[in-house]
C-alpha cells in the first residue's frame, strides 16, 4: 500500500503539471522512486493511473472538508446561540472552507478535470459530483441539527447547505481566475464573513421583540 500511495501522488503531481497527455509513465515511476514496471504492475495503463490519481486526490480533499463541516455543531449547548457567536460559528467554518477551497490540490484536481472532462466525461461525477454531494449532505445534516434545536429558523437544510456552499465557491472561482491568481488572506475572511452575512440574513433565528 505504501508503493501505491507514493505512485497515486506522484502521478497527480505529474499529471497536475503536464497535464495528462504530456504526461509519461517514466515520469511517473521516478517521482515516485519506484521502477516503470511496478506503476504498471499496481495500477495498469496511464489510463487507470490517471483515474485512480483524481479518485484519490479527491478523497483526500473531501476527507478534510468533512472534517471542517464536523465543527459545526452546537452539541451539548442547553440554550440557542448568541446573535454574535452563531456568526463566530458559522465564520470559522466558511474560512476553513475557503482555505480547502484554495489549495493547490483542490485547484489543480478541478483544472485537470475541466481539462479532461471531454476525454473522461465519468469522472466528473466520480470525482466531483458525488464527492459534492457528500459535503452538501453532511453540511445539510449539520444545518438541520442547528435548525432543530432554534439556533437557524426552520428551514429546507438541503436548499440551505447548497446555497451556503454557493456563497463560498462562486466567489473564489472569480477571484482566483480558476486558480490561476493566488488569492489574500484579507479576500478570502472578505468572501467568508459575506457569505455568512447573507446566509444568516435568510437563515437566522428569528429575532422576537
């Protein structure tokens, strides 16, 4: 296993900087420190290589995006947040996000499948669709537990999870230029306190007078 995870990251390294048709087997096997045959032996053809690569790249990056969505939790709580902390809560989560959101791994994980999209159409939702999915899921899960116990008003915690994702990765596909600009501390909290802002304006408690 330790041979096929140093092939799985060298072959994303490599196929992230060439791209996958200048991309070579050779290349490959000597970031990995390994021999050409033993690539070939553990994965297959370039082919498979690549889509084991992607796959496992995004597992990777998912795994740390649940782990954010995870913190956001009122557990144990007896009484509903404070207008200022359910914010802290929610802007502590959206930053992280962001951060996940502007690696160069997540970046370089879309640009290869923009790139390859037409030359592996399945891995869009392989990679991509179901793993959103799973965010959305679990940040919709999240949502609604707050929403249960009166800290976010009643509402669809599906619909309320896509929108707020939305709030955070549309704007950073704008400001990073699909990640070809690397964007500043200052931009990134400027994105995740509006987001949250405007999520909040929707979904926040209702406030009795």
């Amino acid at each position: 296993m330790d041979k096929r995870e140093a092939i799985l990251g060298a072959a994303f390294t490599v196929f992230a900087h060439r791209g996958y048709a200048r991309a070579c087997m050779e290349e490959i096997a000597e970031v990995a420190g390994v021999a050409k045959h033993t690539v070939y032996n553990h994965l297959g053809d370039k082919e498979n290589v690549f889509r084991s690569a992607l796959e496992a790249a995004a597992d990777a990056v998912m795994a740390e995006n649940l782990a954010v969505v995870e913190g956001l939790t009122a557990d144990g709580r007896e009484t509903p947040f404070g207008a200022d902390e359910l914010h802290d809560l929610l802007d502590g989560v959206a930053h992280r996000l962001l951060l996940r959101c502007c690696d160069e791994r997540s970046w370089s994980l879309r640009r290869l499948l923009y790139a390859e999209v037409a030359r592996f159409p399945d891995l869009l939702e392989i990679v991509w669709g179901s793993g959103a999915g799973r965010l959305k899921q679990s940040l919709a899960d999240r949502l609604a537990r707050l929403s249960l116990a009166g800290h976010l008003r009643p509402c669809d915690p599906a619909e309320a999870a896509e929108q707020l994702l939305a709030l955070l990765t549309g704007p950073m596909e704008a400001r990073s230029r699909l990640g070809t600009r690397r964007v500043p501390e200052t931009e990134l909290r400027v994105v995740g306190v509006s987001a949250v802002r405007t999520f909040l304006a929707a979904y926040g408690p209702v406030v009795r007078t």
